[in-house]
C-alpha cells in the first residue's frame, strides 16, 4: 500500500507542479510530502568550502520553471540575463558572530562553605546563539547540553563576559543572561570573542576573512547567525550594472535563525516543526514592492530567506483583508512552504542550491516544480557546479 500511495504521490507531484499548477495546492495536499522524495546525490568534493576569490566569478544556472529547461551561465551576466525592469529585493541582515567559547564556572552557592566541583571549573563549554529573546537574552545551543542546568555560569574570555543558564527547552536549546564585566556591551563583546557560525558542512574553522565573505555587501541589520547567501554574489560593479538596465532595489531584514542549520528528522515535512524568524519590512521597501505588483513588473528575490519574509508577510496582508496591499512593519515569519503553496508576490528567484531532504529544497521545489528542481540539480552536479554557502547559484524564472 505504501509504495502505491509513494508512486501516487510522485505522479501529482509531476504533473500537477509542472503541468497544472492552478491544481497543485488542493491535490497535493491531500498526500504527506515525503522527505526522502526530495533527496539526490552530491559528491562531497562539490560542496564549496571556501569562497572563489571574487564574488562575482561565480556560476549562474538558469531554470525556466514552466518548461525545466536549463542554461549554464555565470553570475556576471546577471544584468543582461533579466528584462530590466525587475525589482530586487534583498535581506539586509548582518551575521554575527554567534559561536562562543567558555568553561564552567558552576552554580553560585548558598553556603559559602561549599566548594564548586573541580569539573565545572575545568569542563570547556560552546554555545551557539540562535536568537535574540530580550534585552541580554538569547536563545542558544549549548554543548554539552545535558550538563548544564539552570542556574550555571559560563565564563568567556578572560572573565569579561558571563553567562547564566536561565532555561531549558528541547534539543539542547537554552535560555542564556549575558553580563558584560569590562565595560563593553555584549555586542562588543561577541565581535571580540565570538567566531562566525559557518556551516556545518564546511569542514574547516572560521578565518578572518570569512568576516567579511561571510557578509553580503550590503549587510547591516546585525542579529542573523547565517548569511542570506544568494546575496553573497553581488559586488558595487553587479548593482550598478543592474540600474543602468532599468532594475531597482529594495531590502528587507530577515534574522536566519536556527531553521538554516536543523535537520528533518521526521519521515514527512508536514511532521517537522518549521523555525520562526524575525522579520521586518519597512514601509519604503513595503512601496516599491506595492508599485512593482501594481505595474506588473517582476519582483526577483534574492535567496529563500527574501521569499519566506515576503510571502509571510503577504499572508498576513491577506488574512486582514488587505490582500493587494503589502503591509510594513515587525512579525515572526511562521509560514511554512511547500509544493501546492501559491505564491503572492514573488516572480523570480535568484538562490544558492541546498541541502538534499532540506526544507529550503522543498521551498525552492514549491517555487519551480520538484521534477523540475531535481532534474536542475543533477544537472548541476554532471556539470561541477559548487554547491551551499560558499557555492554557486541559480536563477528561477
């Protein structure tokens, strides 16, 4: 029964993603969507674990998601791939660089007499922030987790920065009180003695010039601990280029939280709990992306993190009523998409290629079609593309 329902639910994904779109939402629904149905094979040396030494040089793959047909291309001829009046839309958020390392300082007593165990003055301890709560609260993986209960310190540095477990949550998630003891705020702190939280899949320690690779070019809203990577791209010469043909620009900030490091772990997306991530759209951005869709130009987003917050923000305007109008302001991006989702705003999407069994993978395959998608990326891999982070992209249209 489950390989007739798995070949059922492979048949509507084909047919209904690349042929009937119109009825992709209401079928495809009906059936789990299986991780393992978006998985393909990936030699590990094609998995980029530096960036080439100009941003620009880069690959482009382009993919006509009504068609799957695809062209190789270079990122430098992105200017004169587009029509020329596209808006882009970009995240401006900042990396910081969220991964500390500490030892144990143990639970303040309330017995002066007794002694902290030798063991919480020795234990070394990392602690990767994955989201800003309030004030010096954050939200952060620790390890080793099972250790550390609430109440412990951790101490980074030479002593000028602490910090207390102040609550506990599932998968080693921690609530951390940061306290600054030379002066410095926290912020000045981490720039000191945090490192930048590159992906797992790069197989090296962070180096002093991914603090500056690791960052679009037009980062500034720091709080994200991963790069929006589809932006890393672009150069001042690229964005030039692209107004001289007519394009413009906007931005948005999305905080890349946990959501781009964490697994599926269940058989089924609909099983897995999708992360939230702060969001926030200005009301110039939320204009020129009003005039865009009122003229009927394309709105190009530049890597998945732009979809999710536009798309999200887009079901809010529709939910309160407001369907043709893109409301400004802060929230907490909970959509979740998949194949069958119907896009609101986003017409073009500029993206760097994922993870296999991903939920970013299923995002872009919900924007081009999951044969479309897998058939693009195979095409990639036969050609030696370079793939995540430090990789190359692809342009969906």
């Amino acid at each position: 029964m489950k390989v007739v329902c798995k070949a059922l639910r492979t048949l509507l994904l084909s047919f209904c993603c690349c042929r009937l779109p119109s009825l992709s939402t209401e079928l495809l629904y009906c059936y789990p969507m299986r991780v393992d149905e978006f998985d393909y094979r990936l030699p590990v040396e094609l998995i980029a674990q530096r960036p080439l030494e100009r941003r620009d040089s880069s690959r482009l793959l382009l993919l006509d998601r009504q068609t799957g047909a695809v062209q190789d291309s270079q990122f430098a001829a992105l200017p004169e791939l587009l029509r020329g009046d596209e808006l882009l839309v970009f995240n401006n958020a900042r990396v910081i660089p969220a991964r500390l390392f500490g030892h144990r300082a143990g639970v303040p007593s309330q017995n002066p007499s007794r002694k902290t165990a030798r063991e919480h003055l020795t234990g070394s301890v990392e602690v990767f922030l994955t989201r800003k709560l309030e004030g010096n609260i954050w939200e952060a993986l620790v390890r080793p987790g099972r250790k550390l209960q609430v109440g412990e310190r951790v101490i980074f540095g030479a002593g000028e920065l602490e910090a207390e477990i102040v609550s506990r949550g599932e998968l080693g998630i921690r609530g951390i009180r940061f306290e600054s003891h030379n002066g410095a705020s926290l912020e000045q702190n981490l720039e000191k003695l945090g490192h930048l939280p590159l992906p797992p899949y790069i197989d090296r320690p962070d180096e002093i010039a991914d603090r500056e690779r690791y960052q679009t070019i037009f980062a500034r809203q720091a709080g994200a601990v991963a790069a929006p990577t589809a932006g890393l791209h672009f150069t001042p010469d690229i964005l030039e280029r692209l107004r001289k043909r007519g394009c413009e620009f906007c931005e948005v900030t999305l905080d890349v939280g946990l959501g781009t490091f964490q697994s599926v772990h269940t058989d089924t997306f609909e099983a897995h709990k999708i992360h939230t991530e702060t969001f926030e759209i200005k009301e110039e951005a939320a204009e020129k992306i009003r005039q865009a869709k009122q003229a009927s130009r394309p709105l190009l987003a530049v890597g998945t993190t732009v979809v999710r917050t536009l798309e999200d923000a887009a079901a809010r305007s529709a939910s309160g009523g407001k369907a043709n109008r893109l409301a400004a302001g802060r929230a907490e991006a909970q959509i979740y998409i998949l194949p069958g989702h119907t896009f609101r705003l986003v017409d073009q999407l500029l993206t760097n290629f994922h993870l296999p069994k991903s939920t970013l993978l299923a995002l872009v395959s919900a924007f081009a079609g999951r044969e479309h998608t897998l058939a693009a990326y195979r095409h990639a891999v036969e050609e030696r593309y370079r793939f995540f982070s430090y990789g190359d992209c692809m342009l969906i249209r």
